[in-house]
C-alpha cells in the first residue's frame, strides 16, 4: 500500500513521556529525551529506549521557545531497532499535525544558522535566518495536502 503522507527526516529532540493517567495498564515510562527519526503530516517516529504499546497515550514536548511546544500523541507501532526500538507516534487532528510541521522548520532554520556561523563564520539572528532559509530552501519544503 503506498504512503498517504511523506516523511521528512529530521533530528528534533523531544521528550517523550506517558500522561498520568489513574489507569495502571499504562507503562510507567519515565519522560525520556530522544530524538525524531522522521515527521509526516499525520505524526512522527522517534527513538525509545523502552517498549511502548499501540493506542497508548503519550505526551511530546518540544523545547524550541519558553514555553516549549506540548501535545498528546498515541502510540501507532513500536519496534525493535538496534538496543532500542522505533516508535510511531499518530495525532488526531490536523491542527497539532501541523504545529508540529512548523516546529520542524523552526529546527531546520535553527540547523541553517548553526550551518553558516560553522562554515562561513557569519552570526545570524533567527529572524535573519529565517528569512534567508525561507529564500534558499522553503520552495524544497514539502507542503501538505489539504
């Protein structure tokens, strides 16, 4: 069957943690910080040290800005990579789809800024690398589908 959505690799650290639910069925996973694998328009997958079941509930946080960028995913698939395991993360609705689509620009321009001061020694703000991300690369950036 072919994708319904394309994935966009990226790094993002998030931290993944399971929302205190009475419900003891739920693992007591403790927040983890990891890093995104990839991101699509319906949810992401990262990495996990620990397991984690289908259909459970778990919160993504994303430091970028004071106050980070917080939502609650479910848990799509879970598998085991190298001594860890991949985790497919689903959201709902496509309005928190989407925020986390603009947090992954927000990261790819941050990445550009970092990019230019190591390799031509020019120290931009975020505003100047945006606009500049924005010129040379956002033309690349997969829209989604409405």
């Amino acid at each position: 069957m072919p994708r319904r959505f394309i994935r966009h690799a990226t790094g993002i650290p998030i931290q993944l943690s399971v929302p205190n639910y009475s419900s003891e069925s739920l693992s007591s996973y403790a927040p983890r910080c990891v890093q995104t694998n990839d991101i699509s328009v319906g949810g992401l997958s990262c990495e996990s040290p620990e397991a984690m079941s289908a259909g459970q509930a778990v919160e993504v946080d994303i430091w970028l800005n004071d106050p980070s960028f917080k939502t609650i995913g479910h848990v799509l698939w879970c598998k085991g990579e190298g001594a860890g395991y991949l985790v497919g993360i689903g959201f709902s609705d496509f309005a928190t789809a989407y925020s986390v689509r603009m947090v992954e620009q927000v990261c790819h321009i941050e990445e550009y800024r970092q990019k230019v001061l190591n390799e031509e020694g020019r120290q931009l703000n975020s505003e100047e690398a945006a606009e500049e991300w924005i010129d040379k690369y956002a033309a690349e950036f997969p829209a989604y589908p409405c």
